[in-house]
C-alpha cells in the first residue's frame, strides 16, 4: 500500500526522500513554498531531486498549492495573484517531473460564478502536469458534482484527491455508508479520476462543514471507519497522504504505523 504524508522541504526539495523514509512512508506531498506567502523561490538541486526520484521508492510526489490562492475570487488582484502562483506550481512541477498539482477549487459568494471563474481560469493554463482537484468541507468542491462540473469543462487532465475530513464534514458518510459515497464519485466524476487520497480523521461531525483534521481513529470517523476505507477494493491501490496534526499525541510516524496496523 502507498502511504505516506505531507512533510516539509524546509531543507531543500531533495530532503523529501529521507524526511519521508524516516517516518515510515512510501510517497509524499509538499509545498513548494511557504503556503502562506506568495514569494516563490526558483527551485534548487533540481537535477539532484530527479534522481533521487528515479531511484527511490518514494511516489508518487504531490505538490498541494498555497493556502492563499483563489481561483474562484472576485477581487481582481487576489485573482491574479492566484492565477500566477498556480501557473508557477505547474512549472515547479513540471522541472522537478512531479506527477500532480493538488489544489482546492476556491471560494465565491455565487458558486455558480465561482465556478465558472475557476473554469475559465484554468483554460488559461497550458501544462501536461496532472491536476487534482480536492473535495472541501465547504464552499465550491464540497459536492462531487462541482468538480465533476469543472472536470468536464476544462482542458487540462484532471482528476480528484478525495480527503476524507473533508468529505465527512461536507456530509458523504463514510463511515455508515462507505460503498454509497464510492458509488457517487463513481457515478459523477468516475472513479478512474480518483488518484489520490487525503487520509485525515475528523474532529468534527458528519456534515459539520467544519475543516479540522484529527489523528487516524481518534476523530469522528474512528477506527472502524479507517478501516473499511484502508481495505475497501475501490480504494487499496489508491495512494494515501496524512495531514494529520503534529503534537504531544503523536506524529505522523506514529499514525502511518496506526494505518499499516488496520490493514488487512
Ligand atoms: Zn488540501
Ligand atoms: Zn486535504
């Protein structure tokens, strides 16, 4: 099973493969720059991170966007900043040979414009770097069928990370219905477009619409819950990245060995 976490590159984007081993894991997500500024930095050891990627064990790498980014935004200059900056992950991306771009959807007072700024704002993008879109707690993407609507009217090739704090606060409950939430994302956007998966626990309730995620088994979703959706057929040979929290309680070294235990 591909599992592993969203881990820093304070040191440097090679960095990524022993921060990654040391806790256990077999792939990885980052940020490819502060996620709460817009400064980008261009790339370093570039060449050095393509071959440790050949060689390792280590994939797939994910690169999620910055937290600041609003594709869906009315404000014209916080558009365009978000417009920049998601062009530059692509960019990234694409010079390290990352597999995915992972970014949220965005946010608008009229999702129907919402969405259709978003849509208009990656037809203006040209990458052959994969995009995914990821579900939301709320706001636009909190439905499957807002990123199906963005998936069909979009050039670029796209598909879905599916986090499950999300997707459990957005009101899919996957823990007493685990087959029927499947069976939506493979009625609307087809589950051939789901590659990756956010596997976070939630503090909060079913249809909360409130984003926090919590340590593996100890949320809302609990034990039970990962279980089933660690083993599920559908969902096996998907990869799997925590987001978990880092505290006194425990890392995410500890919650991969959580997750690898509940495998069957
Ligand atoms: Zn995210
Ligand atoms: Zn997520």
């Amino acid at each position: 099973m591909r599992i592993g976490a969203h881990v820093s590159i304070s040191k440097g984007f090679p960095s990524v493969f022993d921060e990654i081993k040391s806790i256990g894991g077999n792939c990885a997500q980052i940020f490819s720059h502060s996620p709460r500024s817009w400064r980008f930095k261009d790339p370093q050891n570039v060449e050095e991170f393509r071959e440790r990627y050949k060689k390792e064990d280590i994939k797939p790498i994910v690169i999620h966007n910055s937290y600041l980014v609003n594709l869906a935004s009315m404000d014209e200059e916080l558009h365009k900043k978000s417009m920049e900056n998601t062009i530059k992950e692509f960019e990234t991306a694409k010079s390290l040979g990352i597999d995915y771009v992972n970014i949220h959807p965005g946010s608008n007072r009229d999702p129907k414009i919402g969405l259709r700024r978003i849509i208009d704002s990656l037809n203006r993008i040209e990458t052959d770097v994969y995009l995914l879109l990821e579900n939301t707690a709320s706001k636009i993407g909190s439905k499957f069928e807002d990123l199906e609507y963005i998936i069909e009217n979009i050039e670029i090739e796209t598909g879905i990370t599916l986090d499950t704090c999300h997707a459990y606060a957005a009101g899919y409950d996957i823990v007493n219905d685990l087959d029927g939430v499947i069976g939506r994302i493979d009625e609307s956007i087809g589950l051939k477009k789901l590659k990756l998966i956010h596997l976070n626990d939630s503090k909060f309730d079913l249809g909360s619409k409130r984003d926090r995620h919590e340590h593996i088994g100890i949320g809302k979703i609990g034990v039970d819950g990962f279980r089933k959706i660690i083993n599920h057929p559908e969902l096996r040979k998907i990869p799997k990245i925590l987001e978990t929290p880092v505290d006194q309680r425990r890392g995410f070294k500890e919650n991969i060995e959580f997750v690898k235990r509940l495998i069957e």
